[in-house]
C-alpha cells in the first residue's frame, strides 16, 4: 500500500508557486471508469527544476457538480503491506496537479473544465460518464444453457470494440468468456461449456486506452477507460 501526505505550510526550495499557463504545455490523462473518474495535468519539468504548485483558484467541475483537486507539488510518501502496518519512509516526490470525481453522474455530452486564474481548459467528454448497461436480445430470462449462443445489446454501443465477458465464482474471476461476433452494438457469446449449473455472475468489461487530440480544446489527452457490468444468470 502506498500512502501519500501532502505538504502544506510555506513552500520549500524544491517547490514553487506557478498557475497554468506556466506549467507550460500540457497533457491530460483522463482515466474514466463506472464510477469515477481522474484527470492528471502532465507537464514537462527538468529534474533540477523545483516542483510546481498550483494555487488555491485551481478547481474544476463536470457541469455544476465540483471536482476534488490537488494542486500538485512535493509530496511525502511512505510504503506499508496495509492500512494496519506502520509505513516505511521513502523519498518525496513531486506529484502531478490532479482532479477527481467519485459516484459520477451520468449526463449525456458531459463537459469537462477546469483551470485557474491564468487559464480555462474544457473538455467534451460525450457519453464516456453515461452508466453503461447491458439487456439480453430478445429481450427476457437471464436462464441459460452451457454451450448456447447468447446475444445482448451493450449500451453505449461505441465501447463494444473493447468488450470482454468473464464468469465471477464468489470473489474470484473465473473462466473468460469470449466474444464471437459483433453486429453495431449486438454481442454474441457462447456459455462456457464446463460452467457449474446454478446461479453464475456475468462480468461485462469495456476497458482500454483512448487516445485522441479532440475534444479538449487543442490540449493533447490520453483516456484510459474501464466500465464493468455484472448480470446474474441461473445456468441449466
């Protein structure tokens, strides 16, 4: 387990105060998932260099709902096994200015911003913080038989290029499932042959990197995406 302490109080001399515009350029690494979603504003920075710290007008939002943000800057980190474990002192490192959102919306064409006093980025995020669902065609029973051909409709269909099917036994993921055919957002997989009889979880995963300039107003953006969706069926 990694634990990290931010600093606070007077900036020492590996630290400086600076806003946006003079980070410089910079890349944004978006990872979106169900529920979440983290942005990291990378720039460049010489390892000589003291590490920048934004000021307290750093904020961001999607919509009206505000992001937790930190500003970045030196940053004390500690390693320990768990959270019951004292933790063994490392060297401090100069982390990333950073927003978040946890227990997303999930609004349609979300837009979003933020900046400081020196600059404002927007960035249209599209259906990517739209929960993600999945119905069997046609529509009824999740009651299957090993070895049938099953089909569901994935929605939104854009993520089906990156979808996989596992099987959950309790806490463990189990045997992989794999795709057979798609048709827009319609997936086709086959039950697992030696799965056990009985009540079984289905996890859906649409995960992977996105990589794209757009959207984001010229600011160059990496987007890591992970939506899982679990479905109870009864196997015969």
């Amino acid at each position: 387990m990694l634990v990290v302490v931010f600093a606070g109080g007077c900036l020492p001399s590996d630290q400086r105060h600076t806003d946006l515009v003079g980070l410089g350029p910079v890349d944004l690494d978006l990872w979106i998932g169900s529920h979440i979603v983290t942005v990291d504003v990378e720039h460049h920075r010489e390892p000589d260099e003291p590490c920048p710290v934004l000021g307290d007008d750093f904020a961001g939002q999607i919509g009206d709902l505000a992001l937790s943000t930190a500003p970045g800057g030196m940053v004390d980190v500690c390693h320990a096994a768990d959270m019951y474990n004292p933790c063994s002192p490392a060297p401090p490192r100069c982390e990333l200015p950073y927003l978040g959102f946890y227990e997303l919306p999930g609004p349609p064409d979300a837009v979003l911003t933020f900046g400081d006093a020196s600059r404002t980025i927007q960035c249209d995020l599209g259906d990517a913080l739209v929960a993600r669902s999945v119905v069997r065609v046609p529509d009824g029973a999740w009651e299957v038989a090993r070895g049938e051909a099953v089909t569901v409709r994935w929605s939104p269909g854009g993520d089906v290029a990156r979808l996989g099917i596992d099987v959950k036994s309790g806490a463990q993921l189990g045997l992989p499932t794999p795709v057979s055919s798609t048709n827009g957002d319609l997936v086709t997989f086959t039950v697992p042959r030696d799965l056990g009889v009985g009540s079984q979880t289905l996890v859906f995963m649409a995960s992977g990197d996105v990589t794209t300039t757009k959207g984001c107003f010229g600011v160059t953006n990496r987007r890591d995406v992970h939506y899982v969706v679990e479905q109870r069926i009864t196997v015969r």
